[in-house]
C-alpha cells in the first residue's frame, strides 16, 4: 500500500512543482518518488499482506511493480531534451504517467474484482489523455480518440463478465470464486461461462492480442514516441500480470473451457502479428505489430498452466520491457535528427553513434530471441511451458512465426550496420546514455544468468 501512496503523492507533488513553474524540480522529485516506491517494494519482500480484502501485496505483486517502477523510471530518464516543442505541460506528462503507473500498480495486486478496475480505470484515462496530449497534432489527436473509443469498448465487455462472476458467485473476491468453483465443479452456474469468455475478451483489448489489436498500430503511431514506448512496456507488462492473477488463479479450475479459445486467440496473435510486421516501412508501426506477436508468446503461461507460469511472465517481460526502451530510445533520438520514424532512417547509425547502433542491434537480437540475449531465456521458458502438456503444434506454429520474426528485426541490424545514410551527427544525452548501457547490461546479463529474477516469485 505504501507503494501506491508513494506514486499517487508524487503525481500531486510534481503537478503543483509544475504550478509553480519549477521545471528543474519535475524529474529529481520524480526519480525520488520512484525510487522511494522501489524500496518499499524491496522493504516488504517475502510478506503478503492483505488490505482491506481488496489488495493483496505478495511476492507476485511485488515483482511486478518492480518491473513496472523500474521500467517507468527509464522512461523519465528520456525525457532530457524531449520536451523541447511542450515547455508548457511537462508537469502534465509527469503527473499524468504516476498515474497511470498508480492504476498499474493496483492493477498487478488486486484481490478484488473492484480493484482490478478501478486500477484498470486509472491506467487508462491516464493514457487517453497522454496519447492526444499534443493538442496541434492530428496523428495525436486521432491516436487518442481511437484508444478512447476501443478502451471503453473493452471496458464494457470486461464490466459485463464482473457482473456475470459476480451474478454466479456472489462476490467479487478471486480467493472466493475459486473456492467457490473448487466446491462446485460439477455443478457450475451458467453464469460463470459467458462471464470468462467476456472477461477474457475485455483483457485481451487491453493487451493488444489478436483479435482485438486494431486500435494497437495506429495509437502506438500517432501517440509521442516516449507514451508509446509507455504503452509498449509497462502498460503491456501490468496487463498480462492481471491478466495471470486472475486466469491462474480465480479461473483455473475452469482451465479446460478457456484454454481453448485463449489457444485460438493465441495463433492468431502470433500470425497477424509477425506477418504484419513483415510489410512495415514505419519503425513505431513495426514495434506496435511486434508488441502483438508478443503477447501472443505471453499468453503462452496461460494455455498450460505450471507452478513457473508467473516467473516465466516475469522473465518475458522484464526481457521485452528493456529491448523495447532501448529500441524507442534510440527511435527518439534519431527522429530528432531527421525527422522520420521509418526503417530507413537508421541507415549508417553504426558510423554515426556506435553506442546506439549496439544498443539498438543487442534489442532487435533480444526481441528476435537470438542466444545470450533475455529475449531467447523468455522465449525458451515459454515454450518449455506449453511442451509440458505436449501441445506440439502450438510451439511449431511459434517457431515458425518466430522465424518470420528474424527477418524483421534483421532489416533492422542491416539498415543500421551494412546501408549507408545520411551524414548526420547523432549526439547522445548522458541520460540516454545511462538508459542505454542498463538497459543492455540487464538485457544481456538475463541471457546469461535468469535465475536473477527467475526464482523471485
């Protein structure tokens, strides 16, 4: 709980600090808050302590506002010289993304179906307005409606499922309505199953999974380059931590009816994902459609569930999470330069700026899954945990998309080392700097050594 009061405290502080016109003081008092708010999560680690009956603060709470904090820290960081063309609503930008990461945090550590979304609610009115936050933008303007419009799409179906749950078990406690399908197995109330189908199809809007991922390219395009970086990682890492509290735990021993539609929806992630991507010249439109194909091997936990489902999510999306800072990283800083965000323009990094032309190569070889990177530990652990019930055409039909995935990121490695491209300096800030080398040393570093946060939770 502290973890939470720590952020929401830190959003009004800043926004007043902003008020005030201190713009020096946004970032220190952010960075305090945040990493205030990770030593509470340190502090409390090996405790599970319920609030109220509606928040439960354990192990698999605690790691995941870890990552979150962590993450959303990164992003602070790239904001040195990003504000150039928004001096008027910085404090905006900061305040809005505490509270985005304040609904997140409830989000991954809900007992309740009620905070699930209220946490929800906050992540995504926050994101709403952080999406169209340039007001003389059109592809920002045009982001934001569409978000608005399919999150509250999704919202309905989400609210409709929590009441059906709610009409079958009555109460919104998860530990309950498990229990509650525990003691009555066979006799079900035909309530519960349209209410999970619902359920279901309201967190995969969330998450961006196929079928639901039409709003994904599009938003992650208009929106600024830093939200979608946002939006790509920690918004994505909160959703699939949910999305686990609740499908491993209420709904598991319903496992049998849902697993085969998650499967269904899982394919069809990996398919319009990857293959998408293929024809991208736009880089932000290329990650949006890689975010995709993403979630489709995070909801691999979910299709056979294992004592390791919530550490191998872990792993995946802490390896996600810092390869796509670095790669909207490196996005933000030659944008600046040229003023594109295609492919193209990453022709010749390699001789303009080596260190970002490494960092960018060391996130495409993670995010393809290549050895001695994160990305191939999560990739392995997924697969691994769906070969535990043997479900062979599921990992053939991932390797294979898993290869399609090479030739994506790999034009990228190519434009950056092997094509030539304008002879434009590329300076990198020292806070870019510090993001870059973290960011690749963790990324690495889980390659070689998983077992860092593998057996955490």
């Amino acid at each position: 709980m502290n973890i939470i009061i720590t952020i929401a405290v830190s959003a009004l502080v800043v926004l007043y600090a902003g008020l005030f016109k201190a713009k020096k003081a946004l970032l220190p008092l952010t960075i305090l808050g945040l990493l205030v708010a990770l030593g509470f999560a340190a502090s409390a680690w090996g405790t599970n302590a319920t609030y109220f009956g509606m928040m439960q603060m354990d192990n698999f709470a605690l790691a995941f506002s870890s990552i979150t904090i962590i993450g959303t820290l990164f992003i602070f960081l790239l904001t040195q010289n990003y504000f150039a063309k928004d001096s008027e609503n910085v404090a905006e930008y900061f305040t809005l993304i505490l509270f985005a990461l304040t609904g997140m945090i409830i989000m991954v550590s809900y007992q309740n179906m009620a905070m699930l979304f209220v946490g929800l609610e906050i992540m995504s009115v926050s994101l709403y307005i952080l999406a169209g936050i340039r007001k003389l933008n059109f592809a920002s303007n045009e982001a934001s409606l569409k978000y608005f419009l399919m999150g509250a799409f999704s919202t309905g179906f989400l609210l409709f499922g929590i009441a059906l749950i709610y009409g079958a078990t009555g109460s919104f406690d998860i530990t309950v309505i498990q229990q509650n399908l525990v003691n009555n197995v066979k006799s079900v109330s035909p309530l519960f199953y349209p209410g999970i189908i619902l359920m279901m199809i309201g967190l995969c809007f969330k998450v961006g999974a196929a079928p639901f991922h039409f709003w994904t390219p599009d938003v992650y395009e208009g929106s600024p380059s830093l939200i979608t970086a946002f939006m790509s990682t920690v918004v994505k890492t909160a959703g699939f931590a949910a999305f686990l509290r609740l499908f491993a735990g209420a709904f598991e021993p319903l496992h049998d009816f849902w697993m085969p539609a998650l499967m269904v929806i899982v394919i069809i992630t990996l398919c319009v994902g990857n293959i998408t991507a293929l024809y991208q010249k736009n880089f932000k439109r290329m990650l949006a459609y890689s975010s995709i194909s993403h979630a489709g091997y995070l909801l691999f936990s979910l299709v056979v569930l294992t004592a390791n489902s919530a550490s191998n999510v872990l792993v995946y999306a802490a390896a996600y999470t810092f390869a796509s800072i670095i790669a909207f990283a490196i996005l933000i800083l030659v944008k600046q330069k040229t003023g594109s965000d295609s492919i193209e323009s990453f022709n010749g990094l390699g001789k303009r700026n080596p260190l970002a032309a490494f960092s960018l190569t060391v996130a495409m070889l993670s995010l393809a899954g290549i050895p001695l990177t994160a990305g191939f530990i999560g990739k392995y652990l997924m697969f691994l945990n769906v070969m535990e019930n043997y479900q062979t055409a599921l990992v053939v039909i991932a390797i294979l998309n898993a290869l399609v995935g090479f030739y994506y990121y790999f034009k990228v490695i190519i434009a950056v080392w092997f094509k030539d491209g304008e002879e434009v300096e590329l300076n990198t800030p020292m806070q870019y700097k510090l993001v870059l080398v973290l960011s690749v040393i963790v990324t690495l570093l889980l390659g070689v050594y998983p077992s860092i946060i593998l057996n955490l939770i």
